[in-house]
C-alpha cells in the first residue's frame, strides 16, 4: 500500500508562523551585519530544505527561525555582557 501524499496546506502551520513572525520582529531591530548573516542563513535553509517532504520542511523552518532568534540574542548579549576580570594582562 501506497503512503498518502501529504500536501502543505494539510500542516498545521501555527508554529511556523509565530516562528517567523518572532524572527521578523528580531530582525527589525538587529543591525546590519546580524541581518546579513540571517539573511544569509535563511536562505541556505530554504535551498537546503526544497527538496524535502511538505511536513519536513515546516518543521525544518520551524526550527531554523526558533533557533535563529535564540541564537541571535545570544550573541547580541555576549557582546554587551561584561567579561570576568582574571588578573592577567594581555
């Protein structure tokens, strides 16, 4: 017996939306060289996932614009956060 095809507009796409919509407000206020490294990544992502099932793919982008958000915050709060002092000089 044949799988059933599963078609895009049958994933539930509530994840991926406010995913993408969390990115999207991040990325209004990221500057310029953060917004070239995710423009850069994303569209790696989306080369790298076309050839996949409609289900993974959702996922995958799920994924990618979840982790984009962390990863960038986490950055951004490396930079600004202040470095223990350990007595040595450089």
């Amino acid at each position: 017996m044949e799988k059933e095809q599963t078609r895009e507009a049958d994933i539930p796409h509530g994840g991926l939306k406010t995913a993408k919509h969390n990115y999207q407000i991040h990325m209004a206020t990221a500057d310029s060289a953060e917004k070239l490294l995710c423009s850069l990544l994303e569209h790696a992502m989306e080369k790298t996932v076309a050839g996949l099932p409609p289900d993974i793919q959702v996922v995958a982008r799920t994924n990618f614009y979840q982790s984009m958000v962390r990863d960038s915050i986490q950055r951004q709060y490396a930079a600004v956060e202040p470095q223990p002092e350990t007595g040595l000089e450089r």
